[in-house]
C-alpha cells in the first residue's frame, strides 16, 4: 500500500511539473509572439502614409543611426508621436483592464463602465468649457478627474471591506451621473468649445503633446512592472477573501494597491489620448485566449492593448475613405464584442 502511495504521489507531482512547463512555454511563445508583432505594427504605422518609407528608412530614423532629413521630419516629427501615443496607451489600457476584471472578477469589470473614465471625461469638459484651457492642463484635469472618480467610488463601496460586486453597481451608478454632468456642460458650451470638447469625448491617439507622452511613459515604467510584481497575489485574491485571508495574505491592502495601480493607468492613458473605449474590456480576454493554461498575464494583456490600439489607429486613419478618430474605430469594433459577451455571460447564468 505504501509503495502504491508513493508512487501515486510520484505520478501526481510529475504531473504537476509537466503542467507548470506546459503554461511556462505556452506564456513564453504568446508574450514572444505579441512582443514580435506590436514591434511590427509599430514600425508599419510610420511606414504608411502620403510619403512611403521603408522599415529599414524608419527603424534608422528612429534609432538615429542615420541623418537623412526628409525621412527624419516625417517619422520623428509627424509620424513617431502617434505611434508613441497608441504604444503606451494601448499598453496602459490593456494592463488597467485585466487587472480590473480579475480584481473584481467580472469579465465587464471595465474602467469604460465603472465610472473612472467619466469622472476622466467631465473634469476634461468642464475645464475646456469653464475655463477654455488645453494641452498639458486638460490631460491633468483629466488625470485628477479619474482619480477623484475612483476615490469615490472606493468610499461608497466600502462596508468593512470591498466587494467586487458593489463596486461594479455603484461604478456603473457613478458613471451615469458624471455623463449627465458631462452632457449639460456641453449644452452650455459655445459652439468652438464645445466642439473641442467632443473631439476630446471622442478618443483619438493623434492628440498627445510630447510633455504628455513623457509624463505617460515615465508612469508605465514604474507602474507596469508593479502591475506585474502586485499581480502574484491577485492570483490569491481570486480563490475569494476568506481563503486569501487564511493564506495570510493582506486582502484589502493588497485590493487597495492593484485598485490604485489600475486607477492611475487608465487615468493617465485617457488623460493622454481621451476616452478611447473598448481596449481595456477586451484586452485581457484576447490575451487569456492565447495564453491557454497561463491565463491572467497583465504583460501580455497590456501587448493586446497596445496591438489593437495601433491597429485601430491604422485603420482609421489610412484604411477608411476619411479619415477618423481612434476611439471612433474602437467603439465600432467593441460593441458588438460587448454585445456578444453580453449574451454568452448571460447563457452561463453569471450575467445575473
């Protein structure tokens, strides 16, 4: 009996370590594969375009390995910063938004649908209206607006702890109040500001200034890796609180800081680029789909993000007879995911 015990256990833990292997290479070949074709993207959208330049004349541009004028003022001075745009806003929204949907554990758990882009949106609107600014003081009123946003959200929520569920329904509850808010600014706004505004509302990646662009960039290299340091014990947050607790993990601080985390990534990339819709709800299931076993990668998440983003922004402005804002492409393709994933939720008898 004792042998026969043994090598069970034998069997069981050579199992365990083969299925381990198995979502290491599979999270390995996907991270590799995403990395490959976002550098691939990235370099094809300041390919593109009225003056046609080769991957080689645009990588040389960009790593100023040559001095040739012509191509260095249309890569590095039109086309480069809004390839830089959709990169790390596509980057920010897609890590924002798995953390969401695995913190709260809602596949909709979206910053779109849970109040902190409105909040984002209508301190944006009411500043470009109130008081006609733009630029760098727009992206931080934007900024301030969605961390605000989540603040409150975060108090209304809380009752001794708090729970995916209440904070999805008062998110939801919050973003429909700011939009109203949103709305009548733009009622009582002249026709130059509010037009300003709803090309603002609209999302578009085409619409940085440099001081924003570093101000985004200086972010993600801090908070990206601890999304990905934070993200060991999301993993633990997701087997429920009473075992995370049992486990002797810290449940609402360790909740506190991904919050945190995620808030500050959303805010910054819709400071940046406006609310672009969709990116962060659909990120992370695509990248859940190609890491198989592994699923719940905030790095490969955060590659989608930035893949959809430059294909969007490739498609709208050189694939449709006029050309568009980005967020007008993303919304075009979300929504009927949204509707589909409305409907299959639905189906499994989690979509209440």
């Amino acid at each position: 009996m004792t042998a026969t015990a043994t090598r069970t256990s034998a069997a069981t833990a050579a199992a365990l370590r083969a299925a381990r292997r198995h979502r290491a290479v599979r999270a390995f070949a996907a991270t590799t594969g995403l990395t490959a074709a976002v550098a691939a993207l990235f370099v094809l959208t300041m390919m593109v375009g009225s003056f046609r330049l080769t991957a080689q004349e645009v990588v040389t541009s960009v790593l100023h390995l040559a001095d040739v004028p012509s191509v260095d003022f249309v890569v590095r001075g039109l086309r480069l910063p809004t390839a830089l745009s959709a990169l790390t806003v596509g980057l920010a929204l897609g890590a924002s938004g798995t953390v969401f949907q695995q913190l709260l554990r809602n596949p909709l758990a979206s910053p779109d649908f849970v109040g902190i882009t409105s909040g984002a949106s209508l301190a944006a609107v009411s500043g470009i209206v109130l008081f006609q600014v733009g630029g760098l003081a727009v992206c931080l009123l934007a900024l301030g607006g969605a961390v605000t946003a989540a603040l409150v959200m975060y108090l209304l929520a809380w009752r001794d702890g708090v729970s995916g569920y209440r904070f999805i329904l008062i998110g939801i509850g919050v973003a429909v109040f700011f939009e109203g808010l949103t709305g009548y600014m733009l009622i009582k706004a002249e026709l130059f500001e509010a037009r300003q505004a709803m090309h603002w509302l609209t999302g578009s990646v085409g619409q940085a200034s440099d001081q924003e662009l570093k101000l985004l960039g200086g972010a993600l290299v801090v908070l990206l890796p601890l999304a990905v340091i934070l993200s060991r014990k999301l993993r633990v947050l997701e087997l429920g609180d009473d075992t995370a607790r049992a486990l002797g993990s810290r449940v609402e601080l360790t909740r506190a800081a991904l919050l945190a985390t995620a808030v500050l990534l959303v805010a910054l990339a819709v400071a940046v680029a406006g609310p672009i819709v969709f990116v962060a709800l659909v990120a992370g299931p695509i990248a859940n789909r190609l890491l198989g076993p592994a699923t719940g990668g905030i790095v490969a998440a955060a590659l989608v993000g930035a893949l959809l983003l430059l294909s969007a922004d490739l498609v709208a402005v050189h694939l449709l007879p006029t050309a568009l804002p980005t967020g007008v492409v993303t919304g075009a393709v979300g929504a009927p995911y949204l509707l589909w994933l409305l409907a299959t939720t639905n189906r499994k008898g989690a979509g209440g």
